[in-house]
C-alpha cells in the first residue's frame, strides 16, 4: 500500500475539480472577453451609424426650417409701405383706386405661424393697424358693428403688447382674464397728437436699436435652451462653449447655403391721406393720395417680454422714421415653425430638438419635459432676421434598428450556448473525475478485499503443507480456508456479474417458484456465514406469502439477498443487538399484488444525506481510507441492477434503530 502512495498523489492533481474549474474559467474568459469586444465594436459601429443618420435627417429638416422662413421673411419683405394701412391705392395713381389692403383681412392670417397682427408707428408715435381706418367710422367700409368690435379688441390687444413690452416692465402684467381686458382698455389706441403715443414711440425706437446680444454669453454661461419633442411641458439645459467643444464634427453647424446680404430698398410709396373730417356714415369716399420716396430697412426680429416676438423693419418716408411690423405669440410661433415639423419626422422617436435665442431660454413652449443627456447632433442658426435662433439636436436614444436587435439576439443566444456548454462541460468533467476516483478507490477496494484472505489463506496452506499444525487446529484451519475462499467467490461473482449486466445485460433464467421455496434456498445460503459472524437470523414469514408464486430467477434472486445481508452484518458488528431480520409480506397497488422481501439491521443505519446515493455504483458513504467497514461499493449497486432486471423495485429506509432493505416483485399468474 505504500508503493501505491507516490502513483496516487501524481494522479490526484489531474483529477482535482479546483483545477477543472481554473482552466474551464480561463477557457470562458478567453472566449468570453474576445467576443464580448467584438459584439461591443459591432454595436458601437451600428450606434455609430445611426447617429449619422440622425443627422443627416437633422440637417434635412433644418433646411427644411430655414427654407420655410426664408420663404416667409420674403413674403413680409415684399410688402410694400402702403399695406399697413387700411386702405390701399391700386393700379395707375392718377385713377385713385382704393381699397382695402391684403392685411386688412380678417381674422388675421399669415405665412409666419402665431401671428396675431400688424401694425404701424408712425413719426409722431401714433399707433395704427391695417384692421380699421384711422380716425374714421369704418362702417362705410363694409365693416359692421361686431366685426368692428373684434378688430378694436386686436388692435387694443396689440397696442398693448407694444406698450407693455416697450415700458420696462418686460411683459404683460396681467394674470388673469379681467386683468388682461383692464389692460386692453388702457392701451388702447390714441390720437396722433397725444403725448403718451409719442412717449411710447421713442421708448419703441430705443428699444429696437439697442445693440443685439451675442447669441454666446461672453462670460462663458451655459445658453439656456428649449427641447421641442413629445411631451407637454419644456425645460431648459444648457448649450454652453464647453458643449460645442464637446460636440466635435458631429455637432456642426448644418451646411447650409450662404445668405445673401439683406439690404434696404427704395420704392415710390403711393399713400392715401385722410381728411381732416371723416366720410358720411353712409358713403364711401376715396381719400386724396400722394407720392413719396420711401426707404425701407430688412426686417428685424426682438423678443417682447416672455410670451411675445415684433418682427419688425424701420421706414423712412419723406424723410421721417417709421414702424411698421407684426407680433407673434412666442408658443405657436415655435411650436408652428419648428416644432411641428419636427414631430412630423422620425426624428421625434429618437431625437430631442432644443431651440436657444440669444442665450436665454425660451419657456412654455409646450415641449418635451426632460434634460437631453444625449449625444449632441447637429446645431445650426436659422437664417435672419430669425438669426438669433439655434436650433440643437441630440440624441436621446441611438436608435440601431433591425441590424442591433439581430446583434442583441445573436449576443444573448451565444452568451446562453457559452454559458449552458460549460455547464454542461463542467458536470460531465466533475462526473467523470467522480467516476475515476471511485473506480480508483474501487480498485484499491478490491485489492484488499483479495489480497488480505490471500494471505491468510496462503499462511495456513503453509502451515499445513509442512505439518506444523497439530490435528486440534487443522479443523480451524481447514474451516478458515472454506469460508475465506467461500467470501472470495462471492466477491468475485459481484464482479463478473455486474459487469455483465452493465456491459451487455446478463441472461437470467427466471421460474416459477413460491415464496417458501425461495425463502428456503436463501436460508441455505447465507445460514452458515450469519452464524460465523456472530449474529442469528430472525424470520418473519407471512403464511399468505409463502404459498404465493413469483417469476425470479433463483441464483440472482440469492445473489440480491446475500448482499443485504453481508451489509447487514458489517454495519451491525457494533449494535448491542446482533440480528439479522429476514421478511416476507403480500402487498396490494394499483398495478397488482406484490411480495416484499425485506432485510433490517439493529445497527446505526444510514446518514440521511446519502440515502438517496448508496445505489450508485462505486459509492460509498465513507472515506475509502478511514472506514471502519471493508467493501467495494459494488454490493448495493449489483442489488439494483438484478432488481431492476427482473421487474422489481427496491428501497431503503432508516428505522430505529438500524436500517431496512425492501425488494418487491409483481406476483406470477396462476
């Protein structure tokens, strides 16, 4: 046994599971991270893709944008200086053809989204809109009393939004519905030579001249911006420098094509006067028209208080300055312009669209409700005298369509392959290294088994070939070699046996034979070895049983019942009880009767932990080199095998004390 130590321990570390599980981990590592990094690559380049395709759409629709108000700016530029009044001269001026301008229509309409009006100052800051005639009753006009009234309530509106924005105040007062009509009724429009109108049209010049703040604030603050998306509510965030570093060439400007200079033009301005006493209710009567030179400036764009835009342009007419303009209301005038036909695109499910003017935000726009943490897209300005504008997309969700959902399919499928395949390699490698320590420990088993009564056996042959032995002790001798040689037979035959069953199935000749009669031939057999080992046998026989027949075949059916009981014996050797229970019983199921046949022990019985094992092959409950019981691990496992090929079950179960062995076969026909 010695010798074998050195061969053991070299053969141990090639069997360890610790090691299996270092070099199936390495294993997994090695093929993990490497395709990890390669769907990671895959993935990124599809993000990749997408992002530019976003921005590509981005700059699709910002053209879209800028060409929309271009289109619109030109329309406003077109007007001449006669359209913001009532009443317009048309054709040949000696003909003196009036009537009503384009922007006398009513409601009011049109190409900028959120417009509520136009209107007019002139150079002694009277206040004027294109709605109603000036200081006339306009009912010979074709304006009745409650149309009239509606194109006052626009036109004191309007006159107040100018007065409030231009006042210092920054925005309106009112907060509520009475307020705002309180307000309108104040504001509402003068007489030319009222001081107050001409208050109001140098506090509106200064206004309007006063330098335009960078769209960047110098101090290097982040510019405020508004989202244009989905949701109901807007926030801000910010678009600061260290953004626009941060975005690179992928948050570029849109390539958009160079804007033309906008300059002043000069028109001659055909321009009705009115008298100094108003037309007959009743009548219409042309008012006399004169000629000037007129020049007007391009239009310009501010921001009155927090809820309203004057896009606006200064004229200059026989030498004095006026005003001529439109107020927009700031949410439609976003929501129209730009934020429309941003949720018409795809954009609107991946994107976010911030709009910024001049650095500060722009509030309750109706727009999305949460902070891009995006990738930047694209920014761009939109063309004058929308300038001021800034338009930011970002990425809010990198959308990789069909080719990322196929890399996510593909990525999860083969993580569970990898995953299940080493699983799977693991259980079978950790089987196999049980099966080869338990066929090691089994050969060491037998080894001992056959080499200890080989020697025994040999000494006494010895002793007896040369005549040492007196003729009290042959009879010991002789008896000693019997029962050894009859245990090595045993062990022998457990072997060959279950190895025919297991290699290629044993061929077993079952009979028909009563309970009794196999009762009987077991008692023959294992009587003898019982006694030798210092227990008795106790049966209990049910005479229903006995006379019962069952198809066995006899020799395994022995075989089955000598291994119980030689396990019997050797767990029982330190119970105070030293018994050997042998029964037969008839038992009723739903497949028919059967008869049990059971085997008990007194002695400590078995750990719960391994009753569900010891018919394994090869197992023991112990360790093979501190138990207390010899054995090959075969006995029981031989037990289930010749069970199972004759049509029976078998069971274990602790009792107390000692254990219980119950094999069942179905009762032969009679």
């Amino acid at each position: 046994m010695a010798a074998d130590a050195p061969r053991r321990r070299g053969v141990e570390p090639a069997l360890d599971k610790r090691r299996l599980r270092v070099v199936l981990g390495a294993f997994f590592v090695a093929l993990v991270v490497p395709s990890g990094v390669l769907i990671e690559r895959v993935y990124s380049q599809l993000q990749a893709e997408s992002l530019y395709r976003q921005r590509d759409l981005a700059d699709e629709l910002t053209q879209r944008i800028t060409a929309r108000v271009r289109a619109a700016t030109d329309e406003e530029e077109r007007r001449a200086l006669a359209d913001y009044r009532f009443l317009v001269v048309q054709g040949d001026a000696r003909a003196n053809f009036q009537q009503r301008s384009s922007l006398a229509a009513f409601p009011v309409s049109g190409p900028l989204p959120g417009l509520i009006g136009y209107f007019q100052i002139d150079a002694n800051g009277a206040f004027s809109t294109p709605l109603l005639p000036v200081g006339v009753d306009p009912t010979p006009y074709g304006i009745d009393a409650a149309d009239a009234e509606r194109r006052r309530a626009v036109e004191a509106r309007l006159h107040a939004i100018v007065t409030g924005a231009t006042a210092g105040t920054g925005a309106l007062a009112a907060t509520d519905a009475s307020d705002e009509k309180k307000q309108l009724a104040a504001a509402a429009p003068r007489p030319n030579k009222d001081s107050a109108s001409q208050a109001i049209f140098d506090r509106l010049t200064a206004e309007i001249d006063r330098p335009a703040e960078p769209a960047t604030a110098a101090s290097g603050a982040a510019n405020a911006a508004v989202y244009v998306g989905n949701a109901q509510r807007n926030e801000t965030f910010g678009v600061g420098k260290a953004d626009n570093q941060a975005a690179g060439a992928l948050a570029s400007v849109a390539n958009a094509a160079p804007e033309a200079p906008r300059v002043a033009r000069k028109e001659r301005a055909v321009v009705p006067m009115p008298e100094a006493s108003p037309a007959p209710p009743a009548q219409f009567v042309a008012q006399p028209v004169r000629t000037f030179d007129s020049e007007l400036d391009p239009f310009q764009l501010r921001r009155l208080g927090d809820r309203h835009f004057v896009l606006f342009r200064k004229v200059w007419l026989d030498g004095q300055r006026m005003i001529q303009g439109a107020v927009l209301d700031r949410v439609r005038l976003i929501d129209g312009l730009i934020g429309a036909p941003f949720r018409d695109t795809s954009l609107a499910q991946d994107c976010d669209l911030a709009v910024a003017y001049r650095g500060e935000a722009l509030a309750d726009v109706g727009v999305h409700s949460a902070i891009s943490t995006g990738e930047p897209l694209l920014r761009a300005a939109l063309p004058a005298p929308f300038g001021d504008f800034e338009l930011v997309f970002s990425a809010a969700d990198a959308h990789v369509g069909p080719g990322g959902r196929v890399v996510a399919w593909a990525a999860a499928v083969l993580a569970l392959v990898v995953c299940v395949g080493f699983a799977v390699v693991y259980r079978f490698s950790a089987a196999q290294i049980d099966l080869t320590r338990q066929q090691r420990d089994f050969v060491s088993a037998v080894s001992h088994e056959l080499k200890t009564p080989l020697t025994s056996i040999r000494m006494y042959g010895e002793i007896l070939r040369a005549g040492w032995a007196t003729e009290e002790k042959k009879r010991s001798y002789y008896d000693y070699i019997f029962h050894e040689s009859e245990r090595l037979s045993r062990l022998i035959d457990n072997v060959l046996r279950l190895a025919r069953l297991t290699r290629n199935g044993d061929a077993l000749e079952p009979k028909r034979m009563t309970c009794a009669e196999l009762s009987s031939l077991v008692a023959s057999k294992v009587a003898s070895h019982v006694e030798r080992s210092g227990f008795r046998i106790e049966w209990r026989r049910d005479p229903a049983a006995d006379e019962r027949y069952v198809r066995l075949d006899p020799d395994s059916f022995v075989q089955i019942v000598i291994n119980l009981v030689d396990n019997a014996v050797k767990f029982g050797s330190a119970a105070t009880r030293k018994v050997v229970e042998i029964g037969t019983e008839i038992e009723s199921g739903l497949d028919g009767d059967r008869v049990r046949f059971r085997v008990r022990d007194f002695g400590p019985g078995i750990d719960p932990q391994h009753l569900a094992r010891i018919f394994e092959l090869f197992y023991r409950a112990e360790n093979e080199l501190t138990r207390e019981t010899s054995g090959t691990g075969i006995g029981l496992a031989l037990v289930q095998e010749l069970t199972s090929a004759m049509g029976g079950t078998v069971d274990v179960r602790n009792c107390d004390p000692g254990a219980e062995f119950t094999v069942s076969f179905p009762l032969a026909a009679i």
